[in-house]
C-alpha cells in the first residue's frame, strides 16, 4: 500500500509540473505576440506621426542616376519602335479586310488606295501634320516643329527621341486615313481619293486629334485650373485612340458615305426583303486573315500607347484587356445575327469578323484603367453595337461594305463613354520609369463607386470630336463632289458599271486577270467529258 501511496503521489507531482511549465509558456509566448504585435503597430504609426525620415524616403524614393535614366529611355525607345512597326502591319490587315469585304470588280481600288494613303500620310505627318498635333500652340492647334525641324531631343517628359515618337504616330495617322476609305469602296474616284485623303490626313486627324493628345490641347487640359469646365476636375482621357483615331475615322468615313451615296444597283433591306441587304465579300478568307492581322497589330496599338517598358504591369494589363475585349465582341456579334440578323439561324463571318474588331476599337480607350472582367463585358457590349450600327445604316440607305462607320465610329464612341463605367479606380497614369496610381490620378468609373464626372468629361470630349470632324469632313466632301471630272468625288456611271468596274476604269486591270493561255486540270477534263461541271 505505501509503495502505490508513493508511486500516486509521484505521478501528481510530475502532472503538476507539467502544468506549471504549459503555463509557463503561454505566458511568454502570450508575451511575446503581443510585443511584437506592439512594435508592428509602432513601426506603420509612429513614422506617420511624427514625420521622420524613414517614411518620407518611403513615400518618395529616390531618383534614378543619369545612367539607369539613359538605359530606360533606350528601353522605351525600343519598345516604341517595336509597337510602331506593329501598328504600321495593320496596313496588311486593313488591305486584306477591305478588299475581302468589296466587290471583285473593285479590289483592284481598294488596294490601290490603301497603299497610296499610306505614302501620302507619311509626307503629310512629317510636313505638316506631327506639327498641328503634337507641338506646342493653343488648345485648338499646333504651330511649331514643321517638317520636324526646330523640335526638341525628346517628346515632352517621356525621354522617347521626337524622331521615334513621330514614327509610331505616323503609324496611328496612317490607320484613321485607311478608315476612311472602307465606307467609300466601290464608287470613289482615285483622283476623288488624292483629295479628301489630302485633307484628313493632312489637317482634319492632326488638328482635331491636338484637342486630345496635344500637350495643351483644350480636351486634355479640361478641368484643371484656368482651362474649360474647371469645375468638371476632369480632362478628357483615351488612352490609344478609341476617339482620337477610330471615331474620327468611322466618322468621316459616315461623312463620305452619305456625299458618295450608295453603290449604283445597290438594294436595301427595307426596300426588298428577299433580295435586300449588304452584298456578300469577294473573298471572305481574305477578310478573316486580315482581321486576325489587325488584332495581332493592336498589341502594338494598345500596349505600345504606354510608351514606357517600364511599366509591366500596365503593358501586361493592356494586352490582356485587348484580347478578352476583341473576344466579347465577336463572340456576341455573331449571337446577335444569329438571333437576330436577316441570316437568322445562321453564324455569319462578317458579323463576326466586324464584331472582333469592334471590341479592339472599344478597348482602345479604356485599355488602361479597366479590369480583364470590365475589358470583356464592354468588349461585348461593342458587339451589340456593332450589329445594331450596321443594321441602322441599312435602313438610311446608308451604303457602308465593310461597316467602317459601326465598328470604327459607333463602337469608338461607346468605348470611350465606357472609361466612365468600367474604370476601377485601382489606376493612374503611366510614365517613363513606371506607373504613377497617387490618388490624385486615380480614374474610377460609375460602376466602381465613382461619380459622373469621368463620364461627363468623356461624353463631351468624344461627342464634340463626332461633331466636329462630321461637319467639316462633310463640307469637304460636298465641295470635292461637286467639282468637275476628273477630280469630281464620285465615279462617272460608266466607271462603276462598265466591264471590270472600277479597277479597269481607273487602273486598268482587274485582281484576277485572265489568262487566254492558262488551260487548268478542270478544264482539260470538261473537255474531254471526263467530268461534268
């Protein structure tokens, strides 16, 4: 009995200890959490209260040396340059598109067309046009750096050579002139062409495009002190051109096709149903190979627009914004002709082409202050657009063969409404050496928890643009119209209607020439009766 007495005894002694020593390291763990847990609070509380030195380094870090400056302008100078010559592609794209989407016996034009606006826009932007939109003046225009001379090193304070940045502006001059011919195919004169090509690349595009984009640009400065609408506290934004470049293109595009009116032996939905509606492409392999060019030029189009590889994520977020946007609209421009277009049941590649580039046009402006969700649901709101836009001409009698007035116009309008809504608040701007997302340049949409005021300035700025460039380029286009043959606007009826079309009337020769001395595998077989076609 006393042995069991001492071993019970033993045992309780050892669970006591045991306890004493658990609670004893509580204790100090206990302890210790909560010291560091008061250090923690000290070092995000103190520094903020009494200002030292070490928050203030935080908040403002320390400018790059000469030459990690000169190593990062040599970077966003290459990545400028790389961004240009994608958006020069798109030329390919634009060509392949157009002439897909025309008559046979007027894609001889087309082509003829998009390469001599592309020679005439760069000597016109290095004349004339980098001047009126990118130098300094007043707010409606600029006035100094013609034909680049007198200007300085580099742009403004993005360290990119003036030389670099005027070659992938040019590249933006070139797309907003190509625009403008798609809505035109087919009953343009060339020499019609050289003119009103003259006059939107060369003063229309610059000079309007100097309200947005110019360094004191009435648009851009509105809302900060001593400039139009103060009281707004916004300026108009648009990041790579929803307005400044597709608006102002799909715009005068409208302008040009109203002058022009429609294609002669042209038939309207609302005047036949049967027969009615839209002529199908020549070659719509053609189309869907361009279209996927011009998407593939939009990451340079987008992206590019930062001009800075510093800012990664910003890049990264805009070619992704890019491509969930051309997605959405494609994928609800070919639900709605599905649904609802005259080729109900059926999936239609022009819709569907027209409604990929929609949502590359919507994003242009938004690209950078939008999330990937954000980027998809306005890219497919574009594709609604796109589809109602066409069908709207349709019943005008409004002639537009590849919907250059939809996609371009109307979905660059709503693109550019849509910063409003969609903006996250979470972005600021861009710059050489990174993003700048200080609350004071913050941009939050509607839909985020913002005011309107983003959406007001952005309504004023793209309506105004719409305005603008519709009267004038409409002015323009009446008075070229109305001149004498051969420089008159619109073809003679025996130029649009005669064998080949345009193409032989113009240019002299057709896109597929026959050949008297080409006998085919088919042929030989029709002859000898081996089959029968």
């Amino acid at each position: 009995m006393k042995v069991n007495s001492t071993k019970h005894s033993l045992i309780d002694s050892l669970r006591q200890l045991t306890r004493e020593k658990w609670a004893l390291a509580a204790t100090i763990f206990t302890g210790k959490m909560l010291g560091l847990l008061a250090v923690l609070v000290a070092m995000v509380t103190l520094p903020g209260l009494l200002g030292t030195s070490a928050h203030a380094a935080a908040a403002a870090p320390p400018k790059p040396t000469d030459l990690e400056t000169s190593m990062m302008n040599s970077i966003n100078t290459a990545w400028t340059l790389v961004a240009a010559f994608l958006v020069f592609g798109m030329q390919a794209g634009f060509v392949m598109l157009e002439a897909g989407f025309a008559r046979k016996r007027e894609t001889v034009n087309v082509l003829m067309e998009c390469m001599f606006d592309t020679c005439l826009c760069g000597i016109l932007f290095y004349a004339i046009g980098y001047s009126f939109m990118f130098s300094e003046g007043n707010g409606f225009i600029g006035y100094h750096w013609f034909f680049l001379q007198g200007a300085p090193a580099t742009y403004e304070t993005t360290g990119i050579p003036v030389i670099a940045h005027w070659i992938f502006q040019y590249a933006f001059a070139d797309t907003c002139s190509t625009v403008v011919s798609g809505a035109m195919i087919g009953r343009t004169s060339f020499r019609g062409d050289i003119l009103y090509s003259i006059g939107i690349t060369g003063f229309i595009y610059p000079i309007i495009g100097h309200w947005a984009w110019g360094p004191d640009g009435w648009l851009a400065l509105m809302g900060t002190a001593g400039h139009f609408y103060t009281a707004l506290g916004q300026g108009f934004r648009d990041f790579a051109g929803s307005t400044v470049v597709h608006t102002i293109g799909g715009v005068a595009s409208l302008a040009g096709a109203i002058v022009l009116g429609p294609r002669l032996g042209r038939i309207f939905a609302r005047d036949d149903k049967e027969k009615g509606g839209m002529p199908a492409g020549h070659n719509m392999l053609m189309a869907a190979v361009g279209t996927f060019i011009l998407w593939f030029g939009w990451y340079g189009f987008n992206p590019g627009s930062s001009l800075s590889a510093m800012d990664a994520q910003g890049i990264g977020r805009i070619a992704t914004n890019t491509t969930l946007a051309a997605c959405g609209g494609g994928m609800t421009a070919m639900c709605a002709a599905l649904w609802w277009g005259t080729t109900k049941g059926k999936f239609d590649l022009g819709f569907t082409l027209n409604g990929t580039l929609a949502g590359l046009v919507a994003i242009t402006c938004p690209c950078y202050w939008v999330s990937p969700l954000g980027a998809m649901i306005l890219g497919g709101v574009a594709g609604f657009v796109v589809f109602g836009g066409m069908y709207l001409l349709e019943y005008f009698r409004i002639d537009d063969p590849v919907g250059a007035v939809s996609v371009h116009g109307f979905a660059g309008i709503w693109g550019t409404l849509s910063l409003g809504l969609f903006a996250t608040g979470e972005y600021g701007i861009t710059g050489p050496t990174g993003p700048d997302n200080s609350a004071a340049n913050l941009v939050k949409g509607i839909f985020y928890g913002g005011d309107a005021s983003v959406l007001k300035a952005q309504a004023i700025g793209t309506f105004t643009i719409a305005i603008a460039v519709f009267v004038v380029t409409f002015v323009m286009m009446f008075i070229i119209n109305k001149l004498p043959y051969p420089w008159k606007l619109r073809v003679e009826e025996h130029g649009e209607l005669g064998i080949g079309g345009l193409d032989v009337f113009d240019h002299g020769i057709e896109v597929y020439p026959a050949q008297d001395d080409d006998i085919t595998l088919t042929g030989l077989f029709e002859k000898s009766g081996t089959v029968s076609v």
